[in-house]
C-alpha cells in the first residue's frame, strides 16, 4: 500500500472518530439539558442562547451538524495551572472532585465574560 492511500485512510478514519465524537457530543448535550435544564448548562458551559439551540435541534440537523470536519465541543482545560491542578491527587475523593468542579465552574464563568 503506498504511503498516500494509508494517509488517505487514516484521515478518513479519523474524520468518522470526530463525526462520531460530535454525535456523542450533542445527544449527550440535549440528554444534559432534558433532564435539568439549569445543570446541563452548568456543566457544558453553554449560555442560554446556546442551550435552546441546541435543545431544538432535530435528529437529522444534530447529523448534519456532526458531519463537520471539525470537533463541535472545545477543551474546557486549555490551562496549564488548571490542568494540572485537575490532574494532581492531592485532596482525593469528594474533595478533589469539589474542588475540580469550583475551578471548571470558574472557567466557565470568565468565558461567558469575554
């Protein structure tokens, strides 16, 4: 097999891994928002403009959507300090998963400023 068929068929596998991640993403999303509206915002970071789009969106526009070569959900973590904060063991258990969720609370909070 020469080298441009096999990067041929690694980019088309990978753009069906991020088509299957952003149909994930998004019937995950709308499951987040039927089942509490206000906490479903809070954990995907949405707005609430965002959140009512993406709550109206059919079957076919969520695959439509999908279909993008590109992922439609972002890295929240984009934070060396956070990161490795989230990722140290410091606190464990209850503690430590407070404590994530205070600070991705934080990050969601200064994004919906800018």
């Amino acid at each position: 097999m020469s080298a441009e068929i096999a990067a041929s068929i690694e980019l088309d596998s990978a753009l069906n891994d991020i088509r299957e991640v952003n149909l994930s993403y998004l019937m995950l999303a709308q499951r987040l928002l039927r089942e509490n509206y206000s906490a479903g915002m809070f954990r995907l970071g949405f707005t609430q403009d965002v959140a009512e789009i993406i709550m109206q969106l059919s079957p076919m526009q969520m695959v439509k959507l999908a279909g993008s070569s590109s992922l439609v959900c972002g890295f929240r973590l984009n934070d060396y300090s956070l990161l490795s904060a989230l990722t140290q063991d410091v606190l464990g258990g209850v503690l430590q998963q407070a404590h994530s969720t205070i600070l991705l609370a934080q990050k969601s909070a200064e994004q919906a400023v800018l």
